[in-house]
C-alpha cells in the first residue's frame, strides 16, 4: 500500500521554492493543526456527555470543565500538533536566506541554535494564540449559553458552533500572519548568517516598489547598513526570543503599520532605532542583497542621498561639483504662455527669458553671475534631492531666503536645471529624498571667528607697518 504523506507535512519543501510557497503551506499546516485539535476536543467531551448523560441540564462545573480541555487542546495542545510543520518552515526559511547571500553555506552550530530559539519561540505564541484571541468569546458564549439552561450535550454542540465561527475571522487571520511573519523575519536572519560567513561588511535593502508598497518600506528601499549593525540587531531578537518577552522584541524590531514612517530620516538614526532588518511590517516584502561601494560618484552622491547623509569630508567635493555646472546644450520650447514664441531655443536663452527678465530685471551676464554667486555665497540653504530611488539622478537645491533665489542643479552632467525666485523651498511633490544640507557653508566672513579676524586684522597691520620702516 502506498504511503500518503500528511497534509501539512512540509518536508516536500525543495530548494526551488519561494518564501510565498512556504508561508502558504505552513499556513495549511497550522489550520489543519487546528482543525484536528478541534475534532479531538469535541469527540473527547461527547464521550464525557455520553458517560453522564447527556440529556441531563449542564452545571457551572460542565462549563468549567469545557474551558479548560478547550484551553488544553487549542493551547499548548495546538503548538505540539504542530511543532513538526513550524520546525521544518523556520529551519527551511533560515536556509533559504543563508544560501540567498549566493554560497552554499552549511549550517554551523549558532545556525542550529537561532532556528532552535526560533522555533520554541514561535511555538510559544502559537500556544497562547487562543488566550489571546478566543477564550474570552468563547467563555462568555458558553456562559450565556448555560443560563439558557441547556443540556451537556447541546452544551457541547454550541461549542462546536462558536469554535467554527471564530476559526474564520479569527484564528485563520492569525495563523496567516504568524505563518508569513515567522519566513520572512526567518529569511532574513539567515541572510545575515550568510553575509557574516561570506565576509560582506554592507547590504542594502531592497523593496517591492509597486501600489501595495508601504511608505516606511518605500523610506528604507536603497539603504545602505553595515552588516555589524544587523548582527547585533539579531542578537537583541534571538534574546528576546529566548525570553519569550514581547516587549524586548517590539524594541528589537519596531513594525509599522501601512502608512507610517520613523521621524529619523539619517539612515544611522534609523539603526540606532532598531530599524535596520527587514521585516518592517507584517506580511513585509522588503529583503537585503549584498552591497559593494561604487566607483562612479554619481552613484556615490545617491547613495549618500538615500542614507540621507553626506560624509562630513565629502562636502567640499560636492559643491566644486555643483560649482563647475553649467547650462546644457540643448535646446527647449520657449513656450508660449511663458511669453514666448513656441520655438525651440538654446536653454539658457529660454530660461533667462522666464525668470531673468521677468523676475530679476537682469542682464543675462547679471542672471548668470547671480547664480554663481548663490552657489558660493554664505548663508544660503543646500539640499540633495532625488526624485525617484528607481532612477536616482541626484540633484541639488541652493535656496536663499532672504532674496528668494533659487538654483537646482542637476548633478548628472553638471548641468544648471532651472534658476529662479521662490519665497520658500518647497520640494516637488515627486521628490522621494530630500536630504537638508546644514553644513554645506559657501563662502563667507562669519566662517571665521571673530577672534581670528581680529588677530588677522593685527597681523596684517604689522606686516604695513614693517612694510613701511623698511621703506
């Protein structure tokens, strides 16, 4: 005879399948599970009614009796049912991501104690999944029911009655979201395994972009971490695991809801608030790949973006960057509601005509000195911009508040963008990175200190002076 494998066996598992295939088989699993301890408890205490008598009216101690095999078989009875299936998900989804980082990694003996925790863990909140969203509905349903003065065996009916209405909305939600959370955080912490095995010192996190992406996924895609910081992030949650403590998890791994986002924008900020390891939410399609610094700066200039901070020492390079840009070449429509003709013209030309003499009542010599000398000049804003992480073509905005000028420009190809007046800066609303600039100064007197000038004041008084005697 031809042995049938058990439903929820998930030791079919191959190598080739997804981390969405093995959710939804472990979600089978574990709503199997449940129905099959649901069946043991009813046909256990149909026998009970059965040996005392189950016409005979119910007493206070019948319901309490039923409370309590409930709470056995739908509690810790549930997460032994199903310490098969979770063990070979966790220990599946872990290998998947340790052999994700692209070596073929074999499992060492801290692999082998994080998916330990991990399972227990998992086991755990599997276990006290009908405490937390079923006993009390079903205790007050049994309750109501008795003072109806119904007999053990419609006791037992009504029962079966409210466990299958709450499987639905309930407990089916539940198993889906625990089913999907434990593979993907799973996943991920064998990505960091194999980052840590491989010797990658840098991932970078990559997420779905499409309608359904989140907005603190859509903050975090194109990130830059440091490997180190999600090793230690790891170590907090295994911790946590260990000690089943709820909190000390939340703190390890803060999750959002759809459309939050952390008030930290400086990916460094980001870690040091624990958010750093996908998942970020539940049911998150957010992963890391492996990063390798670029070579090229403008890719350089996006990823400091993205990060949302440019290295102190790389400041003065970007702004001789900025500095050396120049209009492009080509040609644009001077268009008609701006005043103009319909035809094409050099970029300059059109620019000058639409916000040179319109708003600056200058020369077009005047309109391009002014935007040299907003680049350079002290007390002016900077911002890096960039409109599309898809696309990233970073960009940067000088802004004066005091005259209303403003210069963006665009640092592929070191072109001058647009220069014009504005009361206030205000991002395009495509703009998925602005990045504040603070420390970007221009060239100013209030760089040095009043003491400084004030001794170079003297020192250059002495050197006339000598100057003079010499004479």
């Amino acid at each position: 005879m031809k042995k049938v494998p058990l439903l929820y066996n998930l030791s079919v598992l191959k190598s080739e399948r997804t981390l969405d295939e093995l959710a939804e088989l472990l979600k089978t699993a574990l709503s199997k599970c449940w129905n099959r301890q649901t069946r043991a408890l009813l046909m256990e205490l149909l026998s009970e009614v059965r040996a005392l008598g189950g016409r005979a009216a119910a007493t206070s101690g019948d319901v309490g009796r039923i409370e309590a095999k409930a709470a056995k078989y739908l509690g810790v009875g549930l997460a032994e049912a199903a310490r098969r299936p979770v063990a070979e998900a966790i220990s599946t989804s872990y290998r998947h991501g340790l052999h994700g980082v692209g070596v073929d990694f074999a499992l060492k003996a801290p692999d082998l104690s994080a998916i330990d925790l991990l399972r227990e863990d998992g086991l755990y909140w599997l276990g006290g999944g009908y405490d937390r969203f079923a006993s009390d509905a079903i205790r007050k349903s049994l309750w109501a029911y008795y003072e109806t003065g119904a007999t053990r065996l419609q006791l037992a009916e009504h029962l079966e009655d409210s466990l299958s209405q709450l499987a639905e909305p309930k407990m089916e939600g539940y198993f889906n979201l625990l089913a999907d959370h434990w593979v993907a955080r799973t996943n991920e912490l064998g990505r960091v395994a194999g980052y840590e095995e491989a010797g990658v010192e840098y991932v970078q996190v990559v997420a779905v972009l499409d309608a359904h992406t989140t907005q603190i996924c859509r903050s975090m895609h194109g990130r830059v971490i440091p490997v180190g910081a999600l090793s230690r992030q790891r170590d907090r949650l295994l911790s946590a695991a260990r000690r089943h403590d709820a909190d000390a998890m939340k703190a390890a791994q803060p999750m959002f809801g759809d459309q939050e986002v952390p008030a930290a924008t400086k990916t460094s900020a980001l870690i040091d608030a624990g958010i750093g390891l996908p998942p970020y939410h539940f049911r998150c399609r957010t992963t890391t790949v492996a990063y390798f610094p670029p070579v090229e700066y403008l890719e350089k200039v996006s990823q400091w973006a993205i990060d949302g901070e440019v290295p102190a020492q790389e400041l003065p390079g970007l702004l001789d960057h900025a500095r050396e840009a120049r209009w492009g070449s080509h040609e644009v429509i001077w268009e008609k509601r701006d005043g103009g003709d319909g035809q094409r013209h050099a970029t300059s030309f059109v620019h000058y005509m639409k916000h040179g003499k319109r708003e600056f009542h200058a020369t077009m010599a005047e309109y391009n000195e002014r935007i040299a000398s907003l680049i350079r000049r002290g007390g002016r804003d900077a911002y890096l911009i960039i409109e599309d992480k898809k696309a990233p073509h970073p960009q940067i905005v000088f802004h004066d508040t005091k005259t209303g000028e403003q210069v963006i420009i665009s640092l592929k190809g070191q072109t001058i963008a647009t220069f014009s007046k504005r009361k206030k800066f205000k991002p395009r609303s495509e703009a998925q990175v602005v990045v504040p600039l603070p420390k970007m100064k221009g060239v100013t007197k209030s760089w040095m200190p009043k003491w400084k000038r004030f001794l170079k004041n003297i020192r250059i008084t002495s050197i006339l002076k000598n100057s003079r005697r010499k004479s």
